[in-house]
C-alpha cells in the first residue's frame, strides 16, 4: 500500500485498494488472520482452520475474533491503527458470534493478543504475548493491553507515540 508522508502538515494520505480514493488520517496496518494460523501447512488448513474476515477457528479447539488496536500519535489528532486477532474462550467466543450483527455496545470480554508486529519484536522474533481488555461495538472490537504490562506496544498504546516513530513504522511496513 503506497503511503504519503506530510511532514509539515503532520498527516498521512494513502490510496485505497478498495474504492480507489485517496485518504488521509493515521497509518492503518492489518493481518488477515492469527498467528497461529499462520504455520498451518496449506494442505491441512481446509482441515485445521476456519476462516473469514471477522472470526477464526483453529483445530475446533482456539478460538479467535479480529479487532482493532490504536496507538495514539502525539502532536496529531490520528492514531496509528493495527488490525490484529485476539484469542477468546469458546463461550466469549461464541456469545460474540451469535450477537454478531447486533448492536454489541457496552459488552466486552478478555483476550490475549499474541503478535509479532514490526518495531515491537525483539531480534529473534519472538512472539509477544498480552492480555486485552476487548470492547465490543457497532464495529470491529477495540482492545486495550492492561495497564500492568510494560511491553513498549503497551506502553505506546497508553502514552502515545511521536510523530516521528509513527512514520518509522509506517515505512518499515510499506517496505
């Protein structure tokens, strides 16, 4: 996704790959599907894995749903977005399933989100493992890490982050 960078104007613009349109507002950056999911041999994954946009099941046994997690960008009025999976207890899971198409405000539940996202992971890679406070909506679910954990994605999520990290992140993942 070609992303434009304002220095001056402190903003953001990208061209969307879906109606075309130029947009302006915080970096947006999201996985099509869990972690987990992600080692599964193609020729187990119609087995193993059930997938859409929205949920996941993996092996009948873990359970995930897709949500979003903004970190603030200091001297702006934008957040930069991360569309990730957090993992659910079969019964959250499935009460957010069935009420899937309602109004879920006000309804939440737990999650670990397990990750490994660009500028948040040590050399080797390794995965970073949080618990989540999941907030339910008229749109995709919001997730804030607890505040206990000092994880810097933690850390940035509560504090912010400057616009200058901002755009490092935004480049390091547009390359």
């Amino acid at each position: 996704m070609p992303i434009a960078i304002d220095g001056h104007k402190k903003t953001f613009s990208f061209k969307c790959s879906c109606c075309g349109k130029v947009h302006e507002g915080g970096p947006s950056f999201a996985y099509n599907e869990p972690w987990h999911t992600c080692s599964i041999p193609e020729k187990e994954r119609a087995r193993r894995v059930r997938l859409d946009s929205d949920l996941c099941i993996l092996d009948d046994e873990f359970f995930f749903i897709r949500v979003t997690l903004e970190v603030p960008i200091k001297e702006t009025n934008d957040s930069f977005l991360w569309g990730l999976w957090v993992s659910q207890s079969k019964e959250s899971f499935d009460r957010y399933a069935e009420t899937f198409d309602e109004d879920q405000t006000g309804d939440s539940s737990f999650g670990w989100l397990a990750v490994t996202l660009p500028g948040y992971v040590g050399e080797s890679g390794e995965i970073v493992s949080l618990p989540t406070n999941v907030a339910w909506g008229k749109e995709r679910p919001r997730i804030e890490i607890h505040n206990d954990q000092d994880h810097p994605l933690a850390v940035d999520q509560r504090e912010g982050i400057s616009w200058d990290r901002a755009v490092e992140l935004a480049l390091r993942l547009t390359h």
